[in-house]
C-alpha cells in the first residue's frame, strides 16, 4: 500500500466512523443511540473487522461507506456484544 492509499484509508475510515456515531452513538446524538449506544473502540473495531473482507474494502475505497455497510458493521458489533464469534 502507497502513501496515497494510506491516506484514503485513513480519510474512509473516518468517514465511516462518524456515519456510525452518527445512527448508533449517544455522544453522537445518534438516530439509534437510544438502542445500541456503540463506543468509538466498538465501532472502530466493527469496521476494521468489516474491513477484513477484501470486497467490503475495495467497495469503502471506491465509493466510501453507505447503508448496506453500516448495517453490516452493526450487526458485527451487536454478535460482538452477545458474544459471538463473527
């Protein structure tokens, strides 16, 4: 990976995060939050787990996060949260 493309990562990420605190975040004054509430360290680490997934990556890289990814990514953190192995 270039520098570049470090970059971009970096700048997806962070606009993915700030979309799942957006709906999920009470901090956030997310659309959600009243039932789920998800930490910043929960949302980073559902997206870095979403992130594993080759295709998932290169979809964020190229058109950024949209609904069908935040939803992925709080089902990752709600199994997270029961306990089960994602």
């Amino acid at each position: 990976m270039n520098m570049f493309e470090m970059q971009k990562l970096a700048e997806r990420g962070m606009e993915f995060l700030a979309y799942m605190q957006s709906f999920y975040s009470k901090d956030h004054n997310g659309v959600y939050a009243d039932e789920t509430d998800f930490s910043t360290e929960e949302i980073v680490n559902g997206i870095n787990e979403y992130l594993r997934d080759e295709e998932n990556y290169r979809g964020i890289m190229q058109y950024g996060a949209d609904t069908v990814d935040r939803e992925r990514v709080r089902l990752i953190i709600e199994r997270t949260r029961e306990g089960v192995t994602v």
